[in-house]
C-alpha cells in the first residue's frame, strides 16, 4: 500500500531536549517536505528536498532541522524545542514538487511544555 | 504576497450544496487544488484544476476559477455528513511550493 508513515504520532516533551520526528515513504517519490499546522493559519511549508541531499527551507525553518540521506527517509530534527513549536507536523511526498498530487502522512501532534 | 485566504467555517444541511470560496495572490500559479482533512488524518487531495481552464467538475465537486479575480471555488453537490472536514484550498508557487490557505471547517448537520 502507497503510504507516507511518520513516527510518533503524539509526543509531549520539555522545552530544549532534542527530538526527531521520522518520516518515511514507499511511494520511490523524489520530493518530500515538512508542514505545521496551526489554527486559523493553515498549512506552513518548514522545509522542502527534492531529492537525496537536496534540502531547502520553506517558509517556517527556523528551529528546525531536516536531512536527506535516504530517498525514502526525511526526518524533521528539533534540536532545542521550545513552546512556540507546539503544533501538528504533517510530512508529505510527491513525483515531481506539487505538480502532481501529493501524499500526506497522518500527522504528528508535538506538544512542548 | 503568497496568501491564499478562505472562510473559516461553513455549516450546510445535508443534501443541500456546499460552497467553499478561496482567493489567491499569485497570478502565476499553474495548479490550484482542494485538499480535503478528515479529523485525525492527514490532507488527501480532491481535485485540482490547471490555470487555464474555468471549471472542472468531478462527479459532485465542481471547481470553478475566476483567474481575473484569482477566486476559486468548490461546489459540493448533495452535501453529505461524510462531507464534514476541512477543506484547504492551496496555489502551486513557480518553485514547487504549495501556499495553502487556512482552511474551511465544514459542518453537516441533519
């Protein structure tokens, strides 16, 4: 079955103690990124790669971390997590960016206290 | 600006149509989609229409787009419960970025 897995889906954790939050297609898909999801402001792309050891930031990468060893593979490194980072991370892949349609993984809600 | 904005809410009576409006800034964008969010799932794409066409319609959704206006619309047909999510609508950036809109709670009630 066609499917982006992202691990755990719920994680409470305190402010500055790293985490990682895997994510991992079956789909051979070139691009892959990372998404928060906070209410009233939708979607907000945190990091994108469009393939192995091509990384860029979207709109929100301050905080975060992402690498691309792996074409399957595309983990989202908090290494100092703070409140503010609170929210639902959704990862996502796709054959070419957002040309063609792209699969979301069921999400990852992150709580820091 | 890269801002695609939406309604926040929407309630509809079941069997009645839905209609989730979104406006968008970039006049470029190729691609305009609707994702669609069940609760406690991730985005699944619904449809999508390609800038140079006006409308698209897919068994009870119809897109229509007013790229003057850069105003897109999702029209549900017989609205129901199952229709209840949230539903984004989302613009293709020229590099390969979506810019998603915040999103339209859909609420169905009998």
């Amino acid at each position: 079955e066609a499917q982006v897995t992202q691990n755990p889906r719920y994680l409470i954790t305190v402010t500055g103690k790293k985490l990682t939050v895997t994510c991992s297609q079956n789909m051979n898909h070139e691009y892959m990124s990372w998404y928060r999801q906070d209410p009233g402001l939708g979607l907000r792309q945190i990091y994108y790669s469009m393939n192995v050891e091509v990384t860029d930031k979207g709109d929100v990468p301050e905080g975060y971390k992402v690498s691309r060893k792996e074409k399957r593979n595309f983990p989202l490194i908090l290494e100092s997590p703070s409140p503010n980072q609170t929210s639902l991370y959704f990862c996502a892949s796709s054959l070419q960016g957002s040309i063609t349609e792209a699969f979301f993984g069921q999400g990852t809600r992150l709580t820091v206290v | 600006g890269e801002d695609v904005e939406q309604s926040l809410f929407l309630s509809v009576r079941e069997g009645d149509s839905s209609v989730i409006n979104c406006t968008y800034t970039d006049s470029s964008s190729t691609y305009l989609y609707w994702y669609k969010q069940e609760p406690g799932a991730g985005l699944q794409l619904l449809t999508y229409i390609f800038s140079n066409m006006d409308m698209k319609q897919d068994q009870r959704l119809t897109v229509l787009l007013n790229k003057k206006d850069k105003h897109l619309s999702l029209r549900i047909a017989d609205t129901q419960t199952g229709d209840s999510a949230i539903y984004f609508c989302a613009e293709m950036l020229s590099d390969y970025k979506l810019s998603f809109g915040a999103g339209t709670t859909v609420t169905v009630r009998a």
